[in-house]
C-alpha cells in the first residue's frame, strides 16, 4: 500500500514545494520592489530635518544623507545650504561627497570654508569631498593646492593632495606643489602625493624633477614618479636611461610602470630598447611581459616610420 502511494506523494510534494518557492521568492521580492521608493521619502525626513533648529539634529540628519550615497541626490541644495553650520558641516560635505559630480553646485561653498582654520579637523571632510566631487576644477584646484602648500593641519594636507590626484590631468598647475610636499613631507603625504602625481602627470617644467624622484628610496614615490612620466609622453625623453634601469626595480609594480612609460615616450626612447629586451627574460608576470613586448613595438614602429 506504501509502495503504491509513493507516485501521489510525489506529486504532492513537488506542488507544496513550488507553492513555498513562489511565496518564498514573492516575498523576498516585494520589500526590494519597495526600497527605491522608501529611500527617497527617507531622503525627504532626513531633509527635512536639516532645517531643524537643532545643530545636533542637523548633523544626524547629514550623516544619515551620507549613508545614502547617489540616491541622495536631490539632497544637494538643502547640503549646501548645511555647510554654512559650523556643527554640522563636515556631514554635510561627507554626504555631498558620497554624492559624487551630482554635487557640482556645492563647489564654491566647499571652496569657501575649506581655508577657514575656525572650523578644525573637520575640513577633512570638506577637502575630501572636493575630490569625490571632482567638478569645477577652476575653483576647486587652487583652493586644494593652498592647503597641499601651507595649511598647518597634516592629515588635511595630506587628503587635499589626495584629493588633487582625483582630479587627473586639469591639475597639472599642481604638480610642483606636490613634488615639494614629496621631497618633505613625512611618510605618508609623501605616498598621498606621489600617488596623485601618477593621476595627474604633469607639464615639460615637471620633468627634471620627476626624474629626480625616480632615484627615491620609497617604491610609492618611484611609481607615481613613473606613472606621470608615463602620462607626459614623448618629452620625457631625459628619464628613458632611469627608466631603463627601473625594469630592474625591486618592486614590480614600478617594473610594469617602466615599461609603460617608455612604450609612451615611444621612438626617443629606442636607447632602451636593449634593456626592455633583456627584460623579457626575467619572470615577472604576464603582464610585464606583455607590455615589455607592447613597449618595444611602440618605439620601433615609430622609428621605422620616422
């Protein structure tokens, strides 16, 4: 009798289960189909509550914006408008940070208080926030420069020549600030400003100091160094012979970095050629090798078409 129902249970079985998955999947669906629309009315409460007589509130309210990243976006005005308390502002510039380039029209505000030493520590976020923005560079990169130069807060400096680095090319004018801070700044605004010199690159008035700094004992600023010569190209030419010897660097990171940097000076950089070939003997990855082999085919197919 067992045997002979087993077909029915079967079946049966089969249905219950189907019946809880569709349940199941039904009802882990329905709160997600609902959190886009929950997110903006939190975003609407925590708004309103920026305009709370409250500093505190004020505060609270901006850090939880921040938690809501882009999806705050619609937030911005009334952000902006937070930055001029001087309690609750660092949230504020946090949260239009988070924000990204759709806080563009909080630039001139953050470049305002940004210098301003009455506010304290929490500049940090404000400098931070430039970078993560990264619109406007026009007002936002002398205003992170001055701070990079002169600002008597370390850890500020330190993310504003982060920050600088965010901004990639259109902050050439600041390279020379940022080798300055590398040649004197402790260890880690030195690995911040040779990071952001990478980004950046610079102009044919930065090179004989980026050379010089492909000689420093600290592989981050050897990379970085590298990295902007690398972006510069073709009138780089005086750092080929260093960067020859750095495809023998100790670390292979600013080995990979060479090797690109002499495929973008291209055929000036042909007195390398012989190095990058040796290279290709040494086992350091992949993608050394492919770009060892990328850079030597960049020089020669130059040369040959000079």
């Amino acid at each position: 009798m067992f045997s002979k129902n087993i077909p029915t249970l079967l079946m049966t079985s089969a249905f219950a289960l189907g019946v809880s998955l569709t349940v199941g999947l039904s009802t882990y669906l329905a709160p997600n189909a609902q959190a886009a629309d929950f997110r903006q009315s939190d975003v609407d409460a925590q708004v309103a509550l920026l305009s709370s007589d409250s500093s505190q509130t004020r505060k609270q309210a901006a850090y939880h914006l921040s938690e809501m990243g882009k999806d705050a976006k619609r937030a911005v005005p009334a952000l902006i408008e937070t930055l001029k308390d001087p309690i609750a502002f660092g949230e504020a510039a946090s949260a239009l940070g988070k924000i990204g380039p759709d806080a563009a029209a909080a630039v001139p505000e953050l470049v305002k208080i940004l210098p301003d030493t009455q506010l304290g520590y929490d500049r940090c976020y404000v400098a931070t926030a430039l970078g993560s923005i990264g619109q406007n560079s026009e007002l936002a990169v002398p205003a992170l420069q001055k701070i990079v130069a002169s600002d008597d807060e370390t850890t500020l400096r330190r993310l504003a020549a982060m920050a600088l680095g965010d901004f990639g090319p259109t902050a050439k004018d600041s390279v020379g600030v940022l080798i300055e801070a590398v040649k004197t700044g402790d260890a880690e605004m030195r690995a911040a400003s040779a990071r952001s010199i990478g980004q950046i690159g610079g102009a044919d008035r930065d090179i004989a100091a980026l050379v010089g700094l492909l000689n420093d004992e600290v592989d981050s600023v050897r990379l970085g160094a590298t990295r902007a010569l690398a972006r510069i190209g073709t009138e780089a030419v005086s750092g080929v012979p260093k960067l020859a010897d750095l495809l023998k660097d100790n670390s292979d990171e600013v080995c990979l970095a060479a090797a690109q940097a002499l495929g973008a000076i291209g055929q000036e950089a042909k007195p390398a050629v012989p190095a990058l070939k040796a290279a290709l003997k040494v086992d350091k990855g992949d993608d050394f090798r492919t770009n060892v082999l990328d850079a030597i085919k960049k020089i020669e197919r130059r040369t040959k078409n000079q």
